[in-house]
C-alpha cells in the first residue's frame, strides 16, 4: 500500500493495481497446485475411436482464465491405431477443446450474447481486466453457442419453477437477418435485381397473461416468456417423413413449457400462412389468433389502394375496423366481396380475411378473456434477435447467427443456469 496518507492515495488506480495483483497471484498458485499433480501419466488411455492411446510425455499449453493466463503441463497420450492425440485432464478441468477456461468461457458467453464481439473484448478488459481479443470472444462465443443449441434439442423436461396457467400463449414470428453475401448467393429475396440480402429467422415465444389490467385486459405477466430462436426451414412437406427444424423446435418449446397440458392453449401469429399449417398439425387443441393489428393494417393498406389519400379512405378503413372489432366478421366478408369482383388487391384482401375468418373473432376472444396482440412476439423478435443481429454495419453465416441467437434465448428465457449444469454434467459424464 506504501506510506501515503489515505486521503492522498488514488483509489482508483490502487483498487486496479491490487486487482492485478491479486489475480496474478492466485493463478500462479493454481497453476503451480495444477502443474505438480502428474497423477494423470498412466502408462496408456482409452481413446474415443475405442483403440488404446499410448503415453507420450507432457505437454503444456497456455490458456486464458478468468485469473489471467496459465501455462499448464498434461499427459499426453497417442493412439496409434487412429492417429488421434489428447490430454485427458483437458476433459477433466473443462478445458477440452478450448483455450479459455470455464469461467472465462461463461463471461465471454454472457458479454458476446449483449453486444459486438469488439465491444465484448473491450468491456471483459475493462470489467474484468482479461485479455481475449475479439476473434477469440467470436470463435469462443459461437462454439459455446453451438452447445447451447445442443443443450435445446436435448432438453424437452419441463421448465423447473413455472407453474401451469389456465391458459398458455405461444406465438410465432420471422424477421430478416442481415447476412454475408456469400451466405446468401442465389437466394431469391426482395432487393430490386430479384437478390437477397437476408435470411429469416424465426422465433417462438411462449408466455402466460393471467393478470388483467384496470380495464380488466389480459396483461403478460412478468418472467412467464421463453423464447428460441433460429434461421432453419418451417415447411414440412406431405412426403417428408419428419417435421421441419423449425416445427421440432417449437414442438420442444412446447414440451419445455407444457403447452399441451393447459387447460386452454392459444396460438397467436400475423396471417402468415406457414404459421397456422405448422401450430394446426402440432396444436389441433389451440385456439387459433391472427394478431389483431396486422389485420387492421391490411384494411388500412386496401382502403388506401381503393381510395388513394381521400379522407373517404380512412373512413372506409374505420368502418372495417370496427366491424371487425365488433365480431361483424360476415359483414366485413361481404363488403370485401364487392370490392374483390372488380380489384386485384380487394380480391387478395377477400381471400386473406375469408381464410382466417375464424381467427378474427375478436368480440368472443375478448369475452374469453384472450390476448388478441402479438405485441410480446414483436417484442421477443427485436429483443431475442434484432437489438444483437440486426445492429448496423452487421453480417452474419447462418452458423454465427444461429449460435448466437441460442446464446441470447437462453439467458432470456432464464435458463443459463440450467445449461452450465447440464454442461458441467455432460462433461463429467464423458
Ligand atoms: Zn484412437
């Protein structure tokens, strides 16, 4: 500490200075207790292609730690038969496969999930005075998402400490994500040469909305939304002989939350057609929603193509509004059906609300006490997805953007924790 007074001391500067120290000293003190144990030079180790690896001596490596760095000496082993080396302490401390350590690997995952990768380098610096540059915060950060992505296809128990509502929201929704060029080469997408410039992910939310707020509205009730997330295919064809990526995460989802055992399950979506063949074959039990704004914004769009910008135009669109508000579902069909005999957009208009007529009873979802707005859906796709992915100047591969997008939904969804146990366990259990 030296012999300043204290009121002439900078705090800061000794608070960070004994941090470093303090850190460098534990480390050369686990690293040392590490490196004298040489208990894991056994003349011989089984290796995973079943053959016998022989010892070859010891072999040490540096890796980065929440300490700061340690340089670690292990028995490595050969397999002649496979031609495959490994150090099995690596498995033992969590190492494997990685040169960041565990802890570290859990600060890197939490930091990556928030922000850029640069950013993620400078804050771990700056937080928590380690050193790992941004390529190395990427690679470790999509790795550690690749087994979070592991851990959700593997995890169908039911969600530990949320108890079953009367009634169970899940809902479905896409949005684009900015992707390189080369993962996006001959798609066709919306850019004015036909091109695409992004891919969809899609996103599942469940949550529950108990509450009900002064006018007695159904109000999301907090820490009861789940999210998982992925750019995969939703469309399951009659020959396919197993439903889509897309169609078995929402079904885990499902199984995760216990959708199919509330009492009253709701599926909620724009009018996207994929939505309701997916949730139809997998919720035949589900009430069925479209989100009431979406299709109070097609009639908004019609009634602007048949009336340009007349104020008889938005009149047009209230009136609509309101039978649909109302549960005049067949009126509005009927004014619809006029208007398509002799107008293209009309005649979409028709088919659209006549297809989801029974999705739009918002008169009797209300009564039943039913959420009618994917507002907490919009919301999940911005947060889960758009506030990291869809930052400017960002380009992902489907694989970066996957993995990044587990990461997120799990620490959202409140289940970090549950991962680092199952990984501590799946680890050990290997
Ligand atoms: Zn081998």
């Amino acid at each position: 500490m030296g012999p300043a007074a204290a009121d002439a001391l900078d705090l800061e500067a000794l608070e960070t200075a004994l941090r470093r120290q303090v850190k460098e000293l534990a480390a050369r003190t686990v690293e040392a207790h590490l490196n004298q144990d040489h208990s894991d030079a056994t003349p011989s180790h089984s290796c995973s292609c079943g053959g016998t690896a022989r010892y070859a001596g010891r072999r040490t490596k540096r890796f980065a730690t929440a300490l700061g760095p340690m340089r670690l000496g292990r028995a490595y082993f050969h397999c002649g038969e496979c031609g495959h080396g490994f150090c099995p302490r690596d498995r033992a401390l969590g190492l494997e496969g990685s040169s960041l350590s565990p802890a570290l690997m859990r600060m890197v995952g939490a930091v990556a999930s928030l922000v850029s990768f640069q950013e993620s380098s400078q804050l771990l610096e700056e937080l928590a005075g380690v050193d790992v540059g941004a390529k190395q915060v990427q690679r470790s950060a999509q790795a550690l998402g690749e087994e979070v992505a592991d851990y959700e296809r593997q995890t169908r128990e039911p969600d530990d400490g949320l108890s079953l509502p009367a009634t169970l929201y899940l809902g479905l929704d896409g949005t684009g994500v900015p992707m390189r060029p080369t993962e996006v080469a001959g798609r066709a997408g919306k850019q004015p040469d036909g091109s695409s410039r992004t891919r969809e992910a899609k996103l599942c939310t469940v949550w529950s909305a108990e509450r009900r707020d002064a006018q007695g509205r159904p109000q999301r009730d907090p820490g009861s939304v789940t999210y998982t997330a992925a750019i995969e295919s939703a469309a399951t064809r009659d020959t396919d002989p197993q439903l889509s990526e897309f169609a078995q995460r929402v079904e885990r989802e499902a199984q995760r939350r216990r959708f199919g055992q509330a009492p009253r399950q709701v599926v909620l979506g724009d009018g996207a057609k994929w939505i309701w063949g997916l949730t139809g074959e997998l919720f035949p039990e589900a009430v069925q929603i479209v989100d009431r704004f979406h299709a109070k914004e097609r009639l908004h769009r019609l009634s602007k193509s048949l009336y340009a910008d007349r104020p008889s135009a938005r009149e047009w669109a209230e009136q609509r509004c309101g039978e649909l508000d109302s549960g005049r579902i067949e009126t509005l069909l009927s004014v619809l059906a006029a208007e398509a005999a002799h107008h293209e957009e009309g005649k979409a208009a028709w088919t659209y609300f006549h297809e989801n007529r029974h999705r739009m009873r918002y008169a009797r979802f209300e009564a039943q006490g039913l959420c009618t707005s994917i507002g907490v859906v919009e919301a999940g796709c911005k947060n889960a997805i758009g506030a990291r992915l869809k930052r400017s100047g960002m380009h992902w591969s489907v694989r970066g953007a996957n993995s990044i997008m587990a990461l997120r939904c799990v620490r959202l969804s409140g289940r970090f924790e549950d991962f680092w146990e199952w990984r501590a366990n799946s680890k050990a259990a290997a």
